[in-house]
C-alpha cells in the first residue's frame, strides 16, 4: 500500500526523501478511517515524538482526541499540524505529575463529552546517566516522571471506565524495561519502565471484572526528537541503533502509534495484560550486529 501523503508519519520524520525511497513498503501503514469512530481518547505527552503522531493517527481514525502535554510550544506544534490536516483534536495544557491538573483535565473531558474510551500514556520524563554517576534527585525525579505519570491519569479515569464496563488503557514502557542496554545510561529509566510493565499486568487482573483493558507497549530502537542528535552525531551510536533490530531498519513513532491504534480500537477487545514490544525483533536475540553493513 503506497503511503498517503496525509500520513502524519511525513511531518514527525525530517529525513522523508531517505525514508521513501528506502523504506516506502516497509513503514507500518494501512487504513484508519474509522477503527476508532467517535471513541473519546486521552493522549498525555502529545506535544511530540509518538505522542503526537498518535494524536494524529486517532483522530484520523474516528475518535475525539484529547491531547495534553507540559510543554506549549511542542503541544503548538501538535495543534498545528492537526489543522493542517483539517483533524480536530482538544488540546491543554497538563503536568501529567500534578494530581489536580489531572483532575482538572478529566473532570473538563467528563463535561464536554460524558465518557472517556481510551486512555493512552505516553507522558513520560527521564535523566540518562551512567549508575555511578546518576544523583539521587536524578533517580527520584525519573521514578516519579516514568510511574507518576501512568498512575495519576489512570487512577482519574479508573472509575469512569468502571461504570462505563469498558475502556482501554494503553500504557508506553519500553524495551529498556526488559533487557539490560549498554553505553546509555539507563538506570533510572530501565527501573520505571520495568515498574510500568509490572504496574500494566497487575491492573490487568484488577480491571478485567469491569471490561477494563490495560496492555502495555514497549518501543525498542525509536527514533524521535531525543535521539536525532547523537545519531546524527555519534557514528558508533547510529551504528548501533541502526542494528539493534533484526530486521534492516530503526523504527518511527508511526510503528509505534498502529501498534496503540489496534489496542485502542475493538479489534482487540480480548487482548489485556499484554507487553507488546515494538522493536524489529531486538528483543528476541542477543546483541547488536554492530558488523552489519
């Protein structure tokens, strides 16, 4: 299937002639009108990366998006490129960490649209430092805006889904919460997404006696705003990110954004408790093939 030119994946990735040529039958892809009609959807982090191209990709399908992040002028970002596809999306501005802004922004979607569908957690905060050189303050603050941001938002929509007897809570972890990375510096984040993976399987079990659906996704080798810089910078780094999948390619937050547009949608209402690694099979083998050319 040819990619749209309306696919959000050609405004969130800079180097697009590169990826066309190359990968343009193997980006993840496919229809979405509809999958998602009239759902109401909470994205949290959506001023960037894969927040806001699953922002775009729900409100494609179908659903009333509403997109909250910290940062105003990334969320502006977001709303702009919504207008220009002509996608009506509900932006504000939340600190997904802060307990009354949470509650704020849920009781205003309560008001405006009476039910929440979809809950998607992607806000997240992280400081990157070798163990021996990693602050405590550092480890605090990553705990917090790694599990923080999960449980605020989910304990706020918890008892709406309650009384719905149904919703879907999709989680954003990360293969750095399963497998141990090098040269990173990924303590901290290994820790809390490791937590959220944990946090995803346990309320599995509690939401199941109310159609509550929580799965979790855990992105691998993505590229986004964080990383272009020392990819573009670090041969070493690119090389090993570019060969940390099995298959011959890093991934885009729109491998990541189908993945969460599935679990969203009632394609999958028998699937819960789940981690889904979206990595081009990093996982599954060990080490790099750092002589791959």
């Amino acid at each position: 299937m040819p990619i749209s030119p309306h696919c959000p994946l050609i405004s969130a990735i800079k180097k697009s002639n590169e990826i066309m040529t190359t990968f343009a039958d193997k980006i993840s892809r496919g229809p979405c009108a509809g999958r998602l009609q009239d759902k109401v959807a909470l994205v949290t982090g959506a001023g960037g990366g894969q927040g806001q191209i699953v922002s775009l990709l729900f409100a494609e399908a179908g659903a009333k998006v509403c997109a909250s992040d910290i940062n105003p002028a990334t969320l502006e970002q977001t709303r702009a490129l919504a207008e220009q596809r002509g996608l009506k999306i509900d932006f504000a501005m939340v600190d997904a960490s802060s307990p009354e802004q949470v509650n704020g922004w849920i009781d205003r979607v309560m008001q405006k649209h009476g039910r929440i569908d979809v809950l998607y957690n992607n806000g997240a905060g992280v400081h990157m430092a070798p163990f021996d050189q990693m602050t405590f303050e550092q480890w605090k603050e990553t705990i917090r805006l790694e599990l923080d941001v999960i449980y605020l938002p989910t304990k706020a929509v918890w008892p709406i889904m309650s009384e719905q007897k149904s919703g879907s809570i999709i989680n954003i972890a990360s293969c750095a919460g399963m497998l141990a990375a090098e040269g990173l510096g990924t303590t901290a984040h290994a820790a809390g997404k490791g937590g959220v993976i944990a946090l995803t399987r346990q309320l599995s079990l509690e939401g199941a006696p109310h159609w509550i659906r929580v799965n979790c996704i855990s992105p691998g080798p993505i590229m986004g705003p964080a990383l272009q810089r020392p990819y573009d910078e670090s041969p070493y780094f690119r090389k090993l990110f570019d060969s940390t999948p099995s298959l011959d390619r890093h991934g885009y937050p729109l491998d990541i954004a189908y993945a969460g547009l599935f679990l969203a949608s009632d394609e999958s209402t028998f699937i819960t408790g789940v981690n889904l690694p979206i990595d081009g099979g990093a996982t599954s083998k060990v080490g790099a093939m750092m002589g791959r050319s």
